[in-house]
C-alpha cells in the first residue's frame, strides 16, 4: 500500500507542476498592466501624470515582475536576453513588434531612449501637447503611425532651437531603424538562461507556501479569501457526506426493489428533482421557505451572519446553523440523485453476477448479499463521483452562494472577474486544480482500499 502511494504521489507532482505552467501562463496573458492596475491608472490612458518611473518601478519589484517571466526562453539572436527588463508593458509590447519588423534592437533601443531624454526636458505646461505626443511613440509600432507623430512633435516643437534639434536627433535615430535593420537575426535561433530568480519560481514557491499575493486593492488574497475558503469548505463538506448518507440507502433499496412501485417512483422522483435547474429550486425555496408572504418561514431570510474572524469554528457554526440548512439542501439535491443512480445501476449489474447466485446457494440471507458482497464491489462508480467531487470544497456552488447571499469561493471567484481581479481569479483556479488532483489521488488510495488487485 505504502508503495502504491508513493507511485502515485510520483504522478502527482509533476501533474502539478504542468497545472501551475498553465495557471500562470494564463495570468501573463491576461489584459492590462498588473503595475498600472495597482497604481489605479487608466490602462487606455497614455499619460503616467501624478506617478513617477519610481513609483513604477518600486511597484513593479513587489510584484515580482521586474523579473524574467522563466527559467528559461527560447527566442531568436534579434531578441535580448534582458528584454524583461523593458518594465511598462505597453512599451515592452511595442519593442517585442519593431524587433519583429526590423531586428536592430540595440538601435531601437536607443531611439526609445532619445524619446525619454526628450519627455525629461518637457516640464512646463506649454509642452503638455507634445510630450503627450511623445510618449506615443513608446508605445507605438506602426511605421505611418510613429511617421505621423513625429511630423507631429516637429510642427510642435518647431519654436525652440533646442527642442528641434533634439526632435531631428529622434527623426534619424528612427530612420537608423529602418534603414539598418537586421532581418536575418529573426531567423537565428538561440537559447537564454535565467535561472531561479525568475516570476514563475517565486510565484510557485509562494504559493506553497501560502502566500498568496496582493489583491488590486492592496488586501492580500490569503486573507481575502480564509474566510469565504472556510465557509465553502464547510457547507460542501457536510453537503457531501449527506448526499453519500442519503443516496446509499437510496441506490441500495431501489436496486433490490427494482421492480416495485416504491422503487420505481423513488427513482422517478429522484430524476425529477435532478432535471429541475438549481438555481430555479434555490430560488422557489428561497421564496416560499424563508417568506411568510408566499410560504412558511421555515428558515431564517438569506445571508449569514457576521463572522468574527477570531471566534471558534464551533461559535460561527452555532450563530448560522439554521442560516445554513436550506443552502445546504439545495446543493444536495443533484449530488444526491447522481450517486443514488450510479449506485444503483452498479449494484444492478454486480447482482447479476455468478458470485451473487453463489452466495445465494449458499445459504446467506438477502440483505447480507446486498451489504457484504454487492455493495462492496459497486463502490468504485461512489469512488470516482467523491473525486470528482472534491474540487466543490473550493468553488463550491456559485448559484448557491449568490442566491443566498453567501460570500463563499464561488462568489469570490464571480466578483474577481466582474473586477478583473486576476490574481484572485487564478489563485481560486489554482486551488481548485490542486482539488483535482487530490480528488483524484483519494480516489485511486480508495479503489485500492476497496479492491487491494487494484494496480496502478
């Protein structure tokens, strides 16, 4: 057994690692600036006014991605090895497309740089319009549009000597460009290596660690999410083990009373509850069990109460069990007719097996068959549907949660988005991965506790 665990721990990490590349190969694509999002500064807008480039940058070192994304890069001899370090994003983006067009990064680089030293000069109000004008170029990378700005910035400096002169230097610096470009080395493979200090190992270790990140609003997500994680946590888990405590008997009865009127009509019942949407069922019990106007007040309205973070779990339970019943119930309902069903056509199947007519000619009641022999061989189907379950204790039911209120994962998760929150949002992804994979490696210890032949 201790061998089969450590085989499939072997599994488990690299598994992981694979997820974590995706999770935060996604966070890299996403829109806007992390920088700028932290500094509350329009994305669309192309002024920085009111933050300095050290404000940017001391930013931009606690959020870690003043670093190589990788351990490593594969790219072509026109890129450098440094490129990461091209900070703004919208600037790094325009870099990465003249190179593509022209090669020459070095004399890219140094029109870039002209442009800054230009901006630096630029202080007084009288030349708002044209240092606007110059910080396009930064951020562009079409040859008619960077021509135009600079036919642009030429008409509006054209008045002071020293602003021309410094314009005409951009002009040819810009021409150097072209006119020198280096196309070959797009085709010229190489090979960069950045080692550990890198975006993606610190992020792993971090997350490992427990430690999160910041949220756009400064607030660090292991915080923002401790409590919506433990209420989630709570209501998924006692949802499951209700849905296993309700839906064995159930699967077990209708199977052996397969063709009964009771069995028949608890099974119809059921399908009817699991083909109803669940947010229709949350919402009509909502309505008519928690409102004397359309019902009976049978549960308390919806939302919980307030959670003192530094009470017991005991104490928060004691203060909401009743806030929580009809939330519960709604997220048992589908789990419930599913597992009922798998298990009953499991136990259907195991009891027209050779060694269920044997146990019969020997003598053993009924219900011992049904109990010791039949049951035990249609766990496997209740074994895969807890690991598929698993990955509920982290988003939970997000319809659920909204209905009633319930700040849970699943909300957290919706409002991340609505906000564009995606440090939250991938964090929740990651943690839900990381469901699966334990969903899938209780199971597999599971199906080897239920049938020790059971190989890897």
């Amino acid at each position: 057994m201790l061998k089969y665990i450590f085989q499939r721990l072997l599994y488990f990490i690299p598994t992981l690692l694979v997820i974590s590349v995706i999770v935060f190969g996604l966070s890299k694509f996403t829109p806007g600036d992390p920088v700028e999002n932290r500094l509350q500064i329009n994305p669309e807008s192309n002024s920085n006014a009111g933050f300095s480039d050290e404000m940017y940058q001391q930013v931009a070192r606690e959020l870690g991605v003043d670093k190589p994304v990788f351990y490593c890069t594969v790219t072509t001899r026109a890129f450098p090895k440094n490129l990461y370090s091209i900070l703004k994003k919208d600037q790094r983006t325009a870099t990465e497309n003249l190179i593509k067009q022209y090669g020459n990064f070095d004399k890219i680089h140094i029109f870039h740089q002209s442009v800054k030293d230009l901006l630096l000069q630029l202080a007084d109000a009288d030349s708002l319009n044209l240092g606007n004008n110059a910080r396009q170029l930064l951020i562009q990378e079409e040859d008619e549009k960077i021509s135009f700005i600079l036919t642009e910035i030429r008409q509006s400096g054209a008045s002071s000597s020293i602003l021309s002169r410094k314009i005409t230097d951009i002009q040819t610096k810009y021409d150097y460009i072209k006119s020198d470009a280096t196309r070959a080395q797009l085709f010229l493979p190489t090979f960069y290596w950045y080692g550990f200090d890198n975006q993606y190992h610190h992020w792993l270790m971090n997350f490992l660690k427990g430690n999160f990140g910041v949220a756009n609003n400064g607030q660090a997500i292991r915080g923002k999410i401790q409590t919506p994680l433990s209420i989630t946590l709570m209501m998924s888990l006692l949802a499951i083990f209700l849905s296993y405590i309700i839906a064995i008997p159930i699967g077990i009865y209708t199977a052996a009373h397969q063709n009964t009127r009771s069995g028949k009509w608890l099974m119809h019942g059921l399908f009817a509850l699991y083909s109803l949407p669940l947010f229709w069922l949350a919402l009509m019990a909502l309505r008519f069990l928690t409102t004397p106007q359309y019902g009976l007040k049978i549960f308390p309205s919806a939302g919980l109460s307030d959670v003192n973070t530094e009470g017991s779990f005991m104490s928060f339970l004691s203060v909401n069990v009743s806030r929580i019943i009809l939330p519960i119930l709604c997220m048992m309902i589908h789990p419930t007719a599913v597992i009922a069903r798998q298990l009953q056509g499991a136990m259907l199947e195991n009891l027209q097996l050779d060694y269920i007519r044997t146990a019969r000619a020997k003598g053993l009641t009924w219900s011992r068959i049904l109990r010791h022999h039949a049951f035990r061989n249609a766990l496997f189907p209740l074994i895969t549907l807890f690991g598929q379950l698993l990955p509920l204790l982290i988003t939970g039911s997000f319809m659920i949660e909204y209905i009633f209120n319930i700040k849970g994962m699943g909300r957290i998760a919706y409002e991340a988005i609505v906000e564009q929150d995606w440090h939250v949002v991938y964090i929740v992804l990651m943690l839900s991965a990381v469901m699966v994979l334990a969903g899938n490696l209780v199971a597999d210890l599971l199906y080897k506790w239920a049938n020790p032949r059971v190989k890897l």
